[in-house]
C-alpha cells in the first residue's frame, strides 16, 4: 500500500492568528522539504492528494490553501477544477508575463479565483504586468535586506494587495516586517510545515488513459460507470474529489453515477488528467490486485442480488455496489472502516451496512461474506430472511459477478 503526502505551512495575520494553509509537494513524512523536479507534476500531486486522497476538508477545515501553480498547470483546463472558494493560486516565479499568461490571469480573475504571486523581491516588467490580477503578493523577505524590504512594500502601496512576508526566519525579520505593514506572514520562525499522509492505491497510466478517451468522445455515463466500477480505488477518490468540492449539496453523493452526474464530464477531464500527471511513471497495481478483483466482486454481486430485490431502484443498485466493494476498502488502505466512512459521508442506509452489517444492505453483505468463507449453516440462516432469493438464483449471480470481474483489465 502506498502513501499519500502533503504538507501545509501555516499563514497568520498581524494577530498570529493562523488564516490559510501553503500546501506543498512531499514524498515522505521524514523529508520535510520539497523535492521538486517537475513543477507540473508536483502542482498535480498536491491537488490530486488534497482533494482525492486526504480530503480537503479535512487538510483545510474553513481554511484556504495556497497552491503553487507553474506555467503549464496554469494554462491547462485542469486548474479550473480547483473551486475558487477553497484555494488562492500562487503563481510561481518562473512564469513569464507572456500575453498568454495575462489573458489567462484576467480570465482567472473574472471567474472569481484568488491569485498571489510567489516570490516576490523587486517590482520588474513582469511583476507589474501581472499586478494587477494579483489579491496577493508574496515578499521573499529572506533574499532583501531591511531598506530593500521598504523600498519594496512603499512601491506595492500603490496597489490594492494583500501584502504577505514569506520566508520569515527570526524574531527581528518578524518584528520588522511587522513594523512595515505586512498583513500575513509564513516562515520557520512562525511556523514549520506539517506532514500529513493518507493512503492510497494507484491506478494504472493504460487504465486511466481509456477512461479519458471515453470521456473526452462524450461516452453514455453508462459506460464510464461500468468502468469506474472495475476500479474500487478509483471510485473512492471520485466521491472523495466530489464530497469535497460539492460539499454544500444537500443530499450526500453516494454512488459512482450520481458522482458522475454532479461532477460533469469538463471536471471529470480535468480529474483523470490530473490523476495522470501525478501518477509514478511506472504506476501500477501489483499488491493489491488480488485484493481489488474481490472488493469489484462484491461490489457487482451486491448490484445483482439488488436488482433481484429491487428490479426497478436504481439508486439502490448503485448503493449495493457501493456498499460491496467499500467493504474491503479499510483492508487495502490500512484504514479503519469507521475513517473511510466518516470521510465518504456516505448514505446512512450504506454506512449502517459497512459499520454494523444491519438493515437489507448489511444482510446482503453478511451472506457474500459467508459464501466467500464458505460457512453454508450462515448461508442457509440467512437466506431465510432474504424471501426474494432462492440458492439457485444466487449461484447464478455468483457466476456473473465472477465472469464480470474476470473481463476487468
């Protein structure tokens, strides 16, 4: 099982009053600090495991997040599946004020994102093309002498931003930057990133590439949630991803169809391509494919004898399916099940079943578990409760789950 990291930097106010979050590109809980070779990839990494893996709410609370945003990730559609609400986009120093880059910060802008620009030490031709897109300028105090900081900040006056000290190492450089006028401030002196990991399982280049394809040509929602339901682990991050940026929905998503209906298949895109430029080039399932086929079996088996109980709820088909292949999901994330249910916000008729095993979910799932365990006196006890389902059609359904699992590539 591989590990998801993230780590956060606190920002304060005047009042060291913690108001946002930097995240930041991590590979392990003992390196704290970044190692970055690909600024596109590292950007992806951040996104895909706040919002896939860890949960945004649960990196943020009410807070915002600060992403660093190279020229490539900046241009590219994916950006726009970042919701304004919960991030500022930190423009990184190395993007060039091209009439490209302008025109996109103006869009940007106009559709109600936050941008900062990182690094900041000297007013240049470029910094003031993009000033004025700008609701915040981060000031590298660390490379500036105390008058070159002043010089700087009575020039940036001149503009309605949010002035930020980054790079803020001691108490004297606090206390100046303080005397300045800075309104946030970040650096070791205040505060030293925090690691945070989660679990998570790769899903493989081949894999997501097909699921693009079908994407991008407009394929029948129908086809993408065949496919997604070969992919437990991917199903995860999806409702993850769409529970996070749809939080203020009132009903909980919970299915693969509904995620896929309130996401819409612009976002989607932008999703699967993240998800590609995170993934290790040499991403693959090995481990846990054993593990996977039986989570997918359960999962389609539950969808089955759900459809004999339930021949015209969709809805409740799609909650079986969930409900089956959640159910190993604590085992191939080391997580407990309680943890992965709190971070689904799921259902409450499915969380009673992965939790309990009550209500007709959990006893759907109490019998494939004593199938798979081959326990026939749980079996036959209870099948009584179940009125709709004969052993005949049940070794039926078995058979199709398994053929079915089997096809998955």
């Amino acid at each position: 099982m591989e590990n998801a990291f993230l780590g956060k930097q606190p920002i304060l106010d005047r009042n060291q009053k913690l108001i946002a979050y930097e995240l930041l590109f991590r590979t392990a809980m003992d390196i704290n600090q970044a190692e970055v070779s690909d600024g596109f990839h590292a950007s992806a990494n951040v996104v895909v495991n706040a919002y896939g893996y860890l949960g945004i709410q649960q990196v943020l609370g009410n807070l915002r997040g600060f992403i660093n945003i190279d020229h490539g990730l900046l241009l590219d559609d994916v950006v726009l599946l970042l919701p304004s609400k919960h991030v500022v986009l930190e423009l990184l120093e190395t993007i060039p004020a091209t009439p490209e880059v302008v025109q996109r910060c103006a869009e940007l802008k106009r559709m109600g994102y936050n941008l900062a620009l990182d690094d900041v030490t000297c007013i240049d031709d470029r910094t003031e093309a993009l000033l004025p897109f700008a609701n915040v300028i981060k000031v590298d105090v660390l490379a500036l002498t105390d008058a070159e900081i002043s010089q700087l900040i009575q020039k940036l006056k001149a503009w309605p931003v949010i002035l930020l000290a980054e790079k803020v190492n001691s108490p004297e450089r606090a206390r100046i930057c303080m005397d300045l006028g800075f309104e946030m401030f970040q650096g070791y002196f205040f505060a030293k990133p925090i690691i945070v990991s989660g679990s998570k399982i790769k899903s493989s280049r081949l894999f997501l590439l097909r699921l693009l394809s079908l994407v991008m040509h407009g394929a029948e929602i129908d086809e993408i949630e065949r496919l997604f339901k070969h992919k437990p682990g991917l199903s995860y991050s999806l409702l993850r991803v769409v529970n996070s940026v749809a939080a203020a929905l009132p009903h909980k998503i919970g299915s693969i169809r509904q995620a896929l209906i309130v996401m819409g298949y612009r976002p989607l895109q932008r999703w699967i391509q993240l998800l590609l430029y995170a993934a290790d080039p040499a991403g693959k399932l090995t481990n846990n494919n054993a593990l996977m086929q039986t989570a997918a079996i359960r999962g389609r088996l539950m969808e089955l004898i759900a459809t004999i109980d339930r021949p015209h709820d969709k809805n409740y088909q799609d909650r079986a399916f969930m409900t089956g292949i959640m159910s190993l999901l604590d085992t191939l994330f080391s997580m407990d099940i309680q943890q992965i249910v709190n971070k689904l916000e799921m259902p409450d008729e499915v969380i009673r079943a992965l939790l309990h095993r009550e209500g007709r979910l959990g006893c759907k799932l109490r019998l494939i578990e004593a199938r798979e365990k081959r326990d026939m006196k749980q079996v036959e006890s209870i099948m009584t409760g179940l009125e709709f389902l004969d052993q005949t059609s049940l070794a039926k359904a078995e058979l199709d789950a398994l053929d079915w699992a089997n096809h998955i590539h």
